[in-house]
C-alpha cells in the first residue's frame, strides 16, 4: 500500500513538473479543442419594414412577441445578434406623433445591436434621424449616405464579438431615398453607389473581421437599379445579407453565390432567425427561417415591451387631443356611405393629398376611411381614427387608359359597398351602373378636360393602392415619381392651413341611368329589410340580392342605395 502511494506521488509530482513547462493555457487545450470542433454558433434575429407596427393584430406578430423570442434565445446562452433593415421609425401614429422616438425606446428595450435607414427613416428629415441615432441605445449605420462634405452621417459598420470570432455589420441604404421621401428631407445628402460603398467598407473590413454581414435597406424589385441581389454578384466576401425595402417574402433565404440574402415581408407579419456557424476559420453554416404570426401563437408577450407600450399610448393622448382646426359641417365617413359613393370627408382627403403632392388627380379607397369628424373642432386624434392604418403617400406616372380601368374597377360592384369605390380629387367621373362591370365609366375628366388614354398623368394615392390592393392591379406598374409621409399627417397639415372645413359633396363621381323608366334606385330606410323591399316591387329578396351583387342579403344599411331590376 505504501508502495502504491509513493509511485503515485512521484507521477503526480512529473505531471506537474511537466505542465509547469508548458505554455500558460496549454493546460485548457483539450476543452477549447473540443469546442472548436463544433464550431462557434450564432443566432441572428432579425426585422425589416415593420413601418411601427408595435403591437400584435391578427395578422401581425408585434414587438412583445419578438422581444420574448430575443430573451428566450439569450436566456438559453445562445450568442446573438438583433438587426433591423429598416422603415421602422415612420407608418403609425404611435411613431408619426413623437417622430420616432416611441418605437427606438421599444427597440432599445428588445436590445437591438443596429439598423440602417430606410427611405421612410427619413420622412421626419435628416436632423432628426441623426437626434434618433443619438437617442437609441444602438447605432443606426449606413455607409453609402454621404454629407456634403462626402463624410458618412452615420457610423458606416460595427465589429462585435463573440467567443473569440469577430462579425462586421454594415449598413447599405437605397439611394431611391431621394425620391421616395420629401426631397427636403435630404439637403445636402448624397447616396453613394451600394455596390461601389460595400467594396470599400470590405476592404476596411479585411484582416479585421471573420464574419461580414451587410444590413440592406435595397430589396430586390426588378424595377429597381440598386438591389441587394446586384450588390451579392458584384462584392464578393459578403457572408450574409438582412435586406429590407421590396416587403420580400424569402421562408428560407435567396442564396446569390456564396452570399444568402433574407427579407421578412413587412409589417412584421414574420420575423427572421437566421442560425451561422464559425469553423476551422469559415463560415461553416448558414441557415434562415422566418416566424410567422401562425408560429409566433405560443409566444408570451414580453412584459417589459407591454408596459412599455402602455406607457407610451397613455403619454400620447395628449397629443391627440390637441385641436388643429374646425369643421362647420359633418364630415361623412361613414361605411355605407364611403363606400358606395362621393363623400365630403372624401373631397376633404383627396384635396389634401393633391395640394401636398401637385398631382394631376388623386385617387384613394373608401375602405381607408372608417369615421365620421362632427361638427366643431377637429383634434389630431380624430383624424388619426378616421385614417388608421398608418398609410403613406405615393406619387406615380400612370397612363389615362390605367386611370380609367382604375375608376372601372372601383365602380364595378356598385351599388354593392366595396372597400375599393374610388373617392378622387383633380378628376370628374359618370358612370352607368346599369352597363356591364368594365364598361361603365361614360365620361371622365382630369383638370376640366377629357381624359387621355393615351396621355401620361402623374397620380397621387396611398401605399396599399400603389402596391396593387384592392385589387388596383393597374396601377402597380407605374413608375413612382416620389412617396411622402403619412395620409393622416398630410390631411391634418391641409385642416390646419384651412382654419375652417367647409366641405361639400361636388359631383366629382355621379352615378346616372342611361334609361331611368327601366331602372328604380331606391335608398335603404332605417328598419328596412332585404325582403321587404323585395316585396314592395314585386320581387324575390334573392333576385333584388343577386342584381345588387350583395354578397350578404341580411347586410343592408340605412343610406345605401339598392337598384330596383325592371320586371
């Protein structure tokens, strides 16, 4: 036994001996290598274009839902990155009404590492993006927006790291920012060529960094010149791409060369985790994935972002209450009525817009307007309920002929309510609604004369239009000229230049009866049934349905004007 024990002490004794000798750290050399096998993992969870869409609908998942995700990852011990590509600080009145500053406190408490601007950024001016950069806990970076002086206003890129493996982040912002926000906005600002700019920031990044993402404001729309896709086939060392501005749907990423790029969507109907791997000094792997509002279900909100949230609203009812004019009639933006004809609230908004934009005409959807102003003064809360989807103006070239197939398309389903009837400004317009749906617009003028189907005009509507909603297919194809804030700011600028509202209903769209002996309209009273109306003309309540195109016989309401079929 004493044996034993003294040949232990001697081996122990030249173990120690000999580690003694070895480098300082040699002694952890097995754990690191084992480490090092699988490589350091990173997670990456990231947002674009949610345009302030701070809390959760049924569509949209909402920053609660996102902050409790970033926690549950972080909690577990994973290493990760929280990026955002954009249009985040503009779209909703819980951001319009504090220029921003609500949504970078929510972002601030999620622990965002960094965003670049996108053109919407911009919609407050550049003086407040550059207050915003300051005030959030985060940088915002973009290394091809350029001073005068050629100088960046913000930090081009950020180097942060984790278990020894260093990331370069770098910010690319659309250079259709200097027309896709007031010009204003953008004095003195130059947008370097994004292809140009990456090839530079990545020769700074050389020898400086193992892992080069490019946070993107450029998207991949077709008719853009300067896109993300362009700037992975043309810089080459770029591991990955969190890109924004074409509301681009990539479930599992878009892999250009060595380069994958990922985009959300918009409105934070999804958010991206993306998952790296660093190993045997390479980008190993790279995995992307979205979360949809279906996915997100289960997720708890983040506490701290709710009360962050309720903190926020509570503060801003003092600014909704504030008045900014007065109306001396009722402003009707009531549903039955928005919908299915010529409204004052719609001659009030459509004049707003083209006296902001100097358009030709303007046209926008009465499913946009959902309340009435009374009579008396007109706070900004008002308006904000009257237009609350956080809709931004978009000016476009359109020809006659699309206009015209747009104001077809509106009127198609007449006397039906539809959230697509058109309410217009700058134009005149007679339809026939007893003629076949695509043949029912007799007349149409734009500034007093006859509209041109062949003429280019430059139309003035809002986002959701432009893009092709409500099925306005027509006019997505039109060249954008230039976007401008907020709807509901640009009619709150207009009520105030106006003091006093005193709109009225103008004839700007008539519905006529080419043969009014054969054709009875008649206006839906309070207490009125489908079938009773049926059956004071001698008809079935299906057949009065069926001629109206009424998708609901028992959704009938009191102002609504019903056609009467000749027997």
């Amino acid at each position: 036994m004493k044996k034993v024990s003294k040949r232990l002490g001697i081996l122990l004794a030249l173990v120690m001996t000999f580690s003694m000798l070895l480098p300082m750290g040699s002694i952890w050399a097995a754990d690191s290598n084992a480490e090092g096998a699988a490589g350091v993992s990173l997670t990456i969870v990231h947002t674009n274009d949610t345009h302030s869409r701070v809390l959760a609908t049924k569509d949209e998942i909402g920053f609660a839902k996102i902050a409790a995700k970033v926690r549950e990852l972080r909690d577990s011990g994973e290493n990760v990155l929280v990026l955002d590509a954009g249009d985040t600080f503009h779209g909703q009145t819980i951001s319009t009404l504090v220029q921003g500053e609500s949504v970078a406190k929510v972002m601030d408490t999620i622990r965002y590492d960094a965003m670049v601007p996108g053109n919407h950024d911009f919609n407050y001016g550049q003086e407040r993006l550059a207050e915003l950069d300051k005030l959030t806990d985060f940088p915002i970076i973009s290394a091809n927006v350029l001073k005068a002086d050629g100088t960046p206003l913000f930090t081009p890129y950020i180097i942060k790291e984790f278990n020894g493996v260093k990331v370069g982040i770098f910010g690319l912002s659309t250079p259709e920012t200097a027309y896709k926000t007031n010009p204003n906005n953008l004095k003195g600002l130059t947008f370097d060529d994004p292809v140009i700019a990456a090839e530079k920031i990545l020769k700074e990044l050389e020898g400086k960094t193992d892992i080069v993402i490019a946070l993107s404001h450029l998207g991949l729309d077709e008719g853009s010149i300067h896109t993300s896709k362009l700037v992975a086939e043309r810089v080459k060392g770029i591991d990955l791409i969190i890109d924004g501005h074409s509301h681009t749907v990539l479930n599992e990423g878009l892999k250009v060369g060595d380069t994958l790029i990922v985009q959300t969507g918009e409105y934070g109907k999804n958010f991206g985790v993306v998952n790296m791997v660093y190993k045997d000094s390479n980008v190993s792997t790279v995995k992307a994935k979205l979360i949809s509002r279906a996915d997100a279900e289960q997720i708890v909100e983040d506490a701290d972002i709710l009360k962050a949230v309720e903190g926020i609203t509570a503060e801003q009812e003092k600014i909704t209450s504030v008045v900014i004019g007065k109306t001396a009639v009722e402003l009707d933006g009531l549903r039955e009525h928005a919908r299915t004809g010529e409204t004052n609230l719609g001659n009030l908004i459509t004049d707003a817009v083209l006296k902001a934009t100097g358009a030709d005409a303007v046209i926008t959807n009465g499913g946009g307007i959902r309340a009435s102003i009374d009579v008396g003064e007109i706070t900004k809360g008002e308006v904000i309920t009257v237009l609350p989807f956080g809709n931004y103006v978009v000016v476009k070239k359109v020809k006659g002929s699309d206009i015209v197939a747009a104001l077809e398309h509106g009127v198609s389903v007449y006397p039906a309510a539809n959230g697509g009837f058109p309410h217009v400004a700058g134009i005149k317009f007679v339809f026939d609604p007893s003629k076949e749906a695509g043949s029912r617009v007799t007349k149409a003028e734009i500034g007093g004369k006859a509209l041109d189907p062949d003429k280019e005009y430059i139309l003035a509507t809002n986002d959701f239009m432009a893009a092709g909603g409500d099925n306005y297919t027509m006019l997505a194809p039109g060249q954008v000229i230039k976007e401008l804030p907020g709807m509901d700011e640009v009619v709150m600028d207009y009520i105030t230049s106006l003091g006093t509202v005193d709109m009225k209903v103008e004839g700007r769209i008539v519905a006529e009866q080419q043969e009014p002996q054969a054709l009875t309209v008649y206006e839906v009273k309070a207490g009125d049934f489908l079938w009773k109306i049926a059956k004071k003309f001698g008809l079935t309540y299906e057949r009065l349905a069926e001629f109206n195109k009424l998708k609901d016989a028992n959704l009938i309401f009191e102002g609504q004007k019903l056609l009467i079929p000749e027997l």
